[in-house]
C-alpha cells in the first residue's frame, strides 16, 4: 500500500514539472509574438514613406533660357496622395517663384494601377549665368539638384529671331559724379495684343529715384519687324561714390491670341520678359571742392532782376522790389541752395517767401528756387548791393564753374518833404554889423582881426547851452526811468523807431501806383501801433475814422478786385493818413458787472 502510494506521488511531480514548463513557454512565446506583431505594425506605418522616398523625382521642363524667360521646376511622386508642398525657400536665393501648382493622375495598365502627383513651380532667373536648383525635400525624400543655363538677354538678337517681346534698357551716361543725375530708360517691345501686364519698378539702394513723366507709346521697327514700344524714364541721383549697379527690370503680362478661340473670352497666354542689368561707375566729388555746396550740373544759372536803372529815382523809404532766381538743369530744387540778398548799408531787406519747383526738361530734371524781395533805402547817398557768386560744377566739361550776379550801384535822394542839409556853420559866417556905417577898408580890417576871437567865444556859448541841454534831458531821463523803468523805456523807444520807419515806407508807396505795396506797407504801419492786427479786415474794423475806412475799403477792391471808377489815388491815400490812425477807444470792462454764473471750470 505505501508503494502504491509512493509510484502515484512521482507521476504528480512530474506532471507539475511538466506544467511550468509549458507555462515558461507559452510566455516566451508571447513575448515574441508581441515584437513580431509591433515589428509588422511598423513597417506598415513605413510603407507609405518607402514607398514614396523611392518615387520622387524633380525635372525641368528646359535646360537653358535667356534672362527675363521662365523655366518650370516638375516635382513627380509616385502613388499620388496627400502630399503638402515642400519647402521652397532655397529657390529664392537665384529665383523669384512667380506661381505653384498641383495636379494627380491615375493609370491602369493590364490590371496593375499606377497613381502619380506632380507639383509645379514657375520660376524666373534673378541673374545671368550657370544657376542651380538645390535639393529639395519632398514626401520624405531629396530631390537631385539641377543647373540651367541662363544667357543675358539680346535685344538684337531677340528681334532678329522674331520674338513678339522682348525688352531694353539704358541708362546715360556711363560714367558719373556724386549727385549727378543719370537718364535710366526701360522699353518694352512687343507685337500683337497685351490685354494686361506690370512691369518692375527698380530697387536700388543709396540712390535717390524717380519716375520723370509719364509713360511714352510708339512704334519702332526691329529686324524688319513692326513693333509697339512703351518707354518709361527714370532720374537715378547716386547719393555715394563707387558701383551703381542697376538690376534687371522683369515683365509679366497675358497676350491675346486672335486665332485662338479662347482669346475671346480674355483666357490669354502668360508672357514674360527682362530688362538687362546694367552697372555705372561713380565718382567722389574733387577733393579740393571745399566747403561750399557740391552741385553737379548740366547748366546752372543765377539772376536778380527788378533792379532800377539809371534814369530811375529812388527816395529814402521808397522800396525796391528784386527777385532773384536760381535754375539748375540735372539738379532737382532739394539740392539748390536757398536765397538770400547780403546785408545792405543804409537799407533794410525785407524777404518774401520761396518759391521752388522741380520741372522736367526731356529725361533731365529742372530745379529752381525763387525769392522775392523788398530793399527800404533808409538815409540818402549811394546804395550798393555787392557781387553775389555761386560756385558749380559741369558735368559735361569736368570744369569748374561759377554763376554771378554782379554789384549794383543806385543814388538815394531825399524823402519828398525832408528838410535839406544846412551848410556848415563856418562857411556862411558873417561879420556883425554896427549901427554906424564905416568905410570898407576900416571894416574888413577890423573883421578880420577880431574874427578868431569871436568864433572861439560863440564855440564855448554853444557848448555851455549843449551841456545844459544834456543836463536837463538827462534829468528828464531819470524821472521818466524812475516812474516807467528801464525796461518799458528801451520798449518805447524801440517801438516808436519801428512805427516811424514802416510809416515812412507807407507814405513812400502811397505815392506810387502799386495797389499791393501800399496794403502791405499800411498793414504792415498798423502792426507797429498795433500788433493784434492781422489782416486788412481787422484793421477796418479798429479804424474809426469814416474816410480812412473807405480808403482801406477802396484799396483793398484795387488789389483783389475789378479797378473802381471812383479808387483813390496815391496821393489822396497818402493824405489821408499822413496824420497817423484814427484808432477806436477801447472799450474798458465796468467794474460794477455781475461775476460769472460758473466762476469755476467744468
């Protein structure tokens, strides 16, 4: 019995053996058939990716162009699908990508399908020479790179080959200064229909540039062939010295094919074209210029004009009215200096505001400044205005230059009504006479030798009454300084000069027939007195006098209006104010008024 009992506990032992055995098993086999089974899923994820990385291909639809033509960059992938447009920025540096686009197609050929997508990008040469496409990544793959020649661009040899667009450019001259403006013209040739179209504005830098006119349209004949021209002009202006170089200006536009069907329903065919690049060398200005003002022309001029001849009077306080102009031919206005008269001794100038403009003379720029002015003679005797000269450079001679309004001379008479000058006082010193008469001979004797001994007592009798006067102005002086101040006194002395100048140039136009002259000068009277006045209306309206406001009213319709039958002349205008301004009494503020209803701010 303990035997049975002991065969039937060994196959137990074994069973349980057996049993964890099969157990470790069945795990190692799980644990492989879990990587088995993440093995699988991966390569199903990568399939996709295999499979496209080996069907990607990149061609271009030409090999080599002529600058201004575009080529077109074929991205192919096998498989088709949704692939996202690959990154294009490396085509930038030698391209500018004018357009994408995608299309699939789907093929079966004795039951096997084939699906591909192509992606296409329109591309134009930036430059001349051997460029290449780089590598690219598309779907997970690199392209292979490519090259393409791309010539500069022949006019001649594009109408030769009868090309229906084709483009020019030149700039003149070839050769130029700092500041000098150059003439860069753009021509667009082409026969046939253009139905729309933009041509490139240049960008260049450290010029300054614009457009001179308007767009030019004719015909030209090229090759034996008839052609449409657009020309546009441009005014490079180089702002430093060494190479300007001028990109290539590109074209793109539609053309309307008559004999194709489309064309009548505006579907044209894209067209293209370049301008060549062109480059000018440019020179520092001289290094022994100097200081004066650098200003490379073609042609330079200065004038005054206004000046009064000979035969013409000029009176103390009579204004002379000049105008000075300076035109420049390849200069615009913003280069030219500003104008200015010198200082005049025994004149007061008074400058008027600049004019300037900027005009055009064919391709080349003209720039003008002009100033008007008024000279105010202020004592008689000779009037001089000095020499005024302006250095310039030509730039068709490479010489210096120099612009020069010569020196004018005028005499200045008296203001009409001024006392003359009294003669000197020992000129016309006569003896004094007795009540006795006496012989001739005795008297001229007796003057001649008491003559030295009156002369000296009548000097200190003058020079006793001088200081005397000196002593009580200066007293008066004090006393006024004393109630007003120092400061008040220099005020009313200066103001009194002022108002008594701008009078005297009022009262010398008033005597002329210039209607403007005399509003200005009157205006300018009343400032003085009155310097809350600032237009002619509020000096009618301070003016209490009737006959002085119908003269204001009478000269203002002469200057803005049609003549009156019934003006008043200079002198009448001269006489009535030549006894000053008939001001109203300002009104003083009742002390025994109401206060304000808000004596505070909102």
């Amino acid at each position: 019995m303990i035997a049975k009992i002991k065969w039937a506990a060994i196959p137990g032992r074994t069973l349980q053996v057996f049993r964890s055995s099969l157990t470790a098993e069945i795990k190692r086999a799980a644990i492989h058939g879990r990587t088995l089974q993440g093995l699988i899923l991966l390569l199903c994820l990568l399939l996709p990716v295999l499979a496209h990385a080996a069907g990607v291909q990149a061609t271009l639809d030409r090999s080599s162009m002529q600058l201004g033509e575009t080529v077109t960059l074929n991205l192919h992938v096998d498989g088709g699908g949704n692939v996202a447009m690959p990154d294009l920025s490396p085509l930038q540096q030698d391209f500018d990508i004018l357009g994408r686009s995608q299309s699939s197609s789907l093929s079966i050929v004795n039951g096997k399908r084939s699906a591909e997508l192509v992606i296409g990008v329109v591309l134009r040469p930036k430059h001349a020479g051997t460029l290449t496409i780089p590598s690219l990544t598309v779907a997970g793959a690199q392209t292979t790179p490519l090259t393409v020649e791309v010539d500069a661009p022949n006019p001649a040899a594009a109408a030769t080959m009868h090309k229906s667009l084709f483009m020019e450019a030149e700039v003149v001259p070839r050769r130029a200064w700092v500041g000098q403006q150059l003439s860069y013209v753009v021509r667009l040739y082409y026969s046939g229909n253009i139905s729309s179209g933009s041509l490139d504005t240049p960008q260049i830098d450290g010029v300054q540039l614009s457009q001179v006119g308007g767009d030019l349209r004719y015909d030209a004949v090229r090759g034996g062939r008839q052609y449409h021209v657009i020309e546009r002009r441009y005014a490079l202006v180089p702002q430093h010295a060494g190479t300007l170089a001028i990109p290539a200006l590109g074209f793109q536009g539609e053309a309307l094919d008559p004999s194709d069907p489309d064309s009548f329903f505006g579907a044209g065919t894209p067209v293209s074209a370049s301008a060549p690049a062109l480059a000018v060398p440019v020179q520092a200005a001289p290094a022994d210029w100097g200081k004066s003002a650098w200003l490379p022309a073609r042609a330079l001029s200065l004038t005054l004009s206004g000046w009064p001849d000979a035969n013409t009077s000029v009176r103390v306080g009579q204004p002379i009215n000049l105008v000075m102009k300076l035109s420049a031919t390849g200069l615009p206005f913003e280069t030219l200096p500003v104008l200015s008269l010198p200082t005049l001794r025994g004149a007061t100038v008074y400058p008027d505001q600049p004019a300037t403009a900027t005009a055009n003379d064919g391709p080349w720029l003209v720039g003008s400044r002009q100033r008007a002015f008024a000279v105010v003679p202020e004592q008689a005797g000779t009037l001089t205005l000095p020499a005024t000269t302006l250095r310039w450079f030509d730039v068709d001679t490479g010489q210096e230059q120099t612009a020069e309004i010569p020196a004018h001379s005028i005499t200045v008479l008296p203001a009409v009504g001024a006392a003359a000058v009294p003669p000197a006082a020992g000129a016309s010193a006569s003896p004094a006479s007795s009540s006795a008469p006496a012989a001739p001979g005795s008297v001229a004797a007796a003057s001649s030798n008491a003559m030295p001994h009156d002369v000296m007592w009548r000097w200190i009798a003058l020079a006793s009454l001088l200081l005397w006067l000196l002593s009580v102005l200066a007293w008066w002086l004090w006393r006024r300084r004393a109630a007003q101040g120092p400061a008040m006194l220099a005020a009313g002395s200066g103001a009194a000069e002022s108002v008594r100048r701008v009078r005297q140039a009022f009262l010398a136009a008033a005597r002329g027939r210039d209607a403007g002259a005399q509003l200005r000068g009157l205006l300018a009277w009343a400032q003085a007195e009155r310097p809350a006045i600032q237009h002619p209306g509020a000096l009618h309206a301070a003016l209490a006098d009737e006959a002085q406001r119908r003269a204001l009213a009478e000269l203002q319709h002469r200057c803005y209006g049609a003549p009156a039958p019934a003006a008043a002349g200079g002198d009448d205008l001269a006489k009535v104010f030549k006894h000053g301004f008939a001001w109203r009494a300002t009104e003083k503020a009742d002390d025994g008024s109401l206060p304000p209803l808000y004596p505070f701010k909102l």
